[in-house]
C-alpha cells in the first residue's frame, strides 16, 4: 500500500543535504554554567545505553532575560552531537503574532533536501514528510518564540536521535517529555562580567559602583544590560555614572534602554499586548502603590473584584511572565521586576484617568483600613478588643482575612510597606481622610502588638 508519506520520500540526493541555519550565539551573553549543565544532560541521556527518543527542551522565562541567547549558545555546543544538521526558525514575528506551521515546515523541506516543486500544500503531508527526511538522522531543531503548544504539535522531531529546543514566555505544560528550564534574571556577578565583556573589562574596574548600580538599574536584564552596553560602547567618551544618572530618572528610564531596533518598552509590550482588557488594566493598577512586593489579596480591590477572581487573574499575568510569584508560610506573594513596574505605571498612565486613579486607591485603602482594624481588634499582647462598627467597606472572605491575620504582628510586618505606600498615594491624590484614617489605624495596630519596649518603625513613626 503505497501512503502519502511513501508517495512524497525523498531520493537519495535529496536525503544527502545537511541544513546548517543556526545563527551565530549573541556577543557578550554567558551563561556558560547552566548551558554546560544542559549539554551534559543531554548528550548523556542519548548515550545511557536506553532506547534513544526524541529529546525537547523549552527554555522560558520573561521578555528580554534572554532566551534566544541561552538556545542558541546551547545549541552550538550540541552541534557535534547532531551531524546530520541543525535546523532554525523564529515562530513569532516583532509583534509577538504566530508564524504558520505550514510556512516553518516548508522552510525546513527545503533546507533538508526536498525538492520545492515536491512539498505539499496539505500541512499534515507536509508533517508526515517532515518526519520522513528526519528519519535515522542526528538533526537539531530550534524553534524560538513559540506562541502556543498547537503551533509546534508538528514541528517537533519524532525520530529518535533528534533534539529540538524551544523558547517561550509560556513554559508549554502541555508538550509532555520534555524538560524545562526556566531563565530568571542574571545575578549581579554574571551581569557585571557581561557588561565588562561589552564595554571592556577597564571600564567596569575603573568605575566599579557606577558599574554595580548600572547592573541593579538595569534588574539583571540581559536586554536591558546589552542596550547599556551598546550606548556606552558608542559614546566611548561618556562616563558609566553619566548613563546611570539617566536611568536613574524613573520617568525616562524606559527611554534610555532603546538602541538601534532593541527595546526594553517594547520587548515588554509584546506581552502585554497579547492581554485581555481587564488583565492589561490590572497590570497597570500593580504599579499604582509603587510596590515590588505584595501579597494576592490586593487585585481584589485593585480589579474592583472578588478575591478568587483577582487572584486567578494574577496568575494569568504570572503565566505571561508579566509577575512574579513566590510561596511564603502566609501564602503566595507577588513581585514585579524594576523595568515591568515602570512600563506598568505608564500603561496605567495613559489608562486611567487621575479620578479613576483615586478611586482605584480608596478601594485600596478601604481594605487595609478593614485589615487593620480587624487585625487590632484580635487578641494581642493578652487583650481582647471590642469590634467597632463598620470595620471598613472592602471586604475579603472571612476565612481568608481569618488566615492571613493569624498573627497580627507578622502580618502588620509584612504589610507595612503597604500601609505606608497606600498612606503617601493618598496624599498625592489628595485623600486626606484617607490618609489619616489608615495612618491611625497602622500605629494603633502597631501599638497593640509591639514589644514594650519596641520602639515606633521610622517610616510609620513619620506617617502618623
């Protein structure tokens, strides 16, 4: 029975095309610890003596802590092992918006020998004959910025032998067999040696705090960091403490870190772009309080819902590797990286208008009131308060508020910085009932489970 796949098999001469597409690795990226790990593990489980299977990595991780950069470094240090050819595409466009799989495959035909006037139009012909060119050969396929598990479902090497990797904002749960790693930013001495490797390693001695406070300003960013990089290395005659002083200034920060056709703004846009409304409107409400840190509870007021709501919306953000997320004994907390929590507040910026601003912040502010008073009024240092009436218009379910204030003291600790935020944008807003309200409510909770002879936090004491 002849099949569509036997019809299309290539001929011999065919057969004999090595595809070499890799790009060259990015200049000045190193993360040669995690890439060596990586080769290791790979190239030891295709020889543990087991039946060899396709292998498929997905590197993921936010925009601009580079990806591409780690696939591509891993992806040349594996081309001995994959003889027979490496293959490359980028599935996404500057937008972030898909590119067929049917255009990839036809792509890849092409580069391993099929004749194109052969190629099928159907995509699953194309796939089946995909497969068949792979067949008893060593090839490495790279596929980066995949936008969905759909859009690789036929693009993944079944041969044995084959090793593909992927990049993505998504970690794909849905591609099983695989293994995931997970790019966070770059920690101080791997940033700073990358700088050094861009502007020259004399550069970076000679100034080593404006050097350090550059890595901090720039978050770890591999992006961020290698648009520094190329705006000094441009202006040989600029001091790094010059570039630092700009970003620095929060309100051009974002416009600093732009070079050629390289963006942090925009890197940063293509997911939040891809958004729902009312997810892109809570994004831009996260830097409204001006925090890094904070717990679940405060999309609730923030997104004018309830908390299951809230809290499933910021996991969507955290899937977009928009946030971040960490567990503590108290729960879940969330974290925005520097360069996000900017593009956030100009995203809220142009969204909201100043009234709606002060709306959003007394929904805030209300809840904390709530939380502190109920937090006040629970047994500490051996008293028992009374409730008072109407403990605040914001309301979180009662065994949630019940849980997170177990312990009033960790609680008022841990939301401090909370308080004293919610209490300066207040000011700003020109709530001034507010204001004192919260101020009044965090130093009588303060007061009611500090050590005697504890003194009044700094930041509280000049609040209240």
């Amino acid at each position: 029975v002849l099949t569509a796949a036997d019809a299309a098999a290539p001929c011999p001469a065919e057969s004999a095309s090595v595809p070499r597409l890799l790009p060259a690795p990015v200049p000045g990226f190193s993360r040669q610890d995690r890439v060596t790990a990586l080769v290791s593990e790979l190239t030891a489980s295709a020889g543990a003596g087991t039946p060899a299977a396709p292998r498929t990595v997905i590197v993921s991780g936010r925009g601009g802590v580079g990806k591409t950069a780690f696939a591509l470094q891993t992806a040349h240090a594996l081309i001995p092992a994959h003889p027979d050819g490496q293959l490359f595409a980028e599935l996404s466009d500057a937008e972030g918006r898909p590119v067929e799989p049917a255009e990839i495959l036809r792509r890849f035909l092409r580069a391993l020998g099929a004749d194109p006037a052969s190629v099928p139009e159907d995509l699953l012909e194309r796939a089946e004959l995909y497969r068949s060119l792979l067949a008893d050969r060593r090839v490495l396929v790279v596929l980066d910025g995949v936008v969905d598990e759909e859009q690789v479902s036929r693009l993944l090497p079944a041969p044995a032998g084959c090793t593909a990797l992927l990049t993505s904002r998504d970690p794909l749960p849905g591609v099983l067999g695989t293994h995931g790693v997970c790019l966070d930013p770059m920690p101080n001495d791997e940033a700073a040696a990358m700088l050094g490797s861009m502007i020259g390693a004399g550069r970076v001695h000679d100034e080593p705090v404006s050097a350090a406070e550059l890595v901090r300003l720039c978050g770890g960013l591999p992006l961020a960091l290698r648009i520094a990089g190329a705006r000094l290395r441009a202006r040989p005659h600029w001091s790094l403490g010059q570039l630092v002083e700009r970003l620095a200034d929060e309100s051009r920060c974002l416009d600093e870190l732009e070079h050629a056709r390289e963006s942090v703004r925009d890197r940063i846009g293509v997911s939040y772009a891809a958004l729902a409304p009312e997810l892109q409107r809570l994004f831009g409400r996260l830097a409204l309080l001006r925090l890094d840190d904070f717990p679940a509870w405060l999309a609730a007021p923030l997104a004018d819902t309830d908390l299951t709501t809230g809290t499933e919306m910021l996991d969507v953000l955290v899937q977009a590797q928009l946030v971040d997320t960490r567990r503590t004994a108290q729960g879940s907390r969330y974290h925005l990286h520097k360069l996000f929590r900017l593009f956030a507040r100009e995203r809220l910026t142009e969204a909201e208008t100043a009234e709606r601003r002060a709306d959003i912040l007394q929904r805030v502010v209300s809840t904390l009131i709530s939380l502190a008073r109920t937090a006040h009024h629970r047994p500490a240092a051996g008293r028992v308060h009374a409730m008072p009436e109407g403990v605040g218009r914001e309301r979180l379910p009662a065994r949630y508020v019940e849980r997170l204030l177990a312990q009033p003291g960790t609680w008022l600790g841990q939301g401090r910085s909370i308080l004293l935020s919610a209490a300066e944008q207040a000011l700003v807003v020109g709530a001034s009932e507010e204001f004192w309200d919260l101020t009044k409510e965090g130093f009588r909770l303060f007061e009611a489970v500090r050590p005697v002879a504890s003194p009044v936090p700094v930041g509280l004491h000049m609040t209240a």
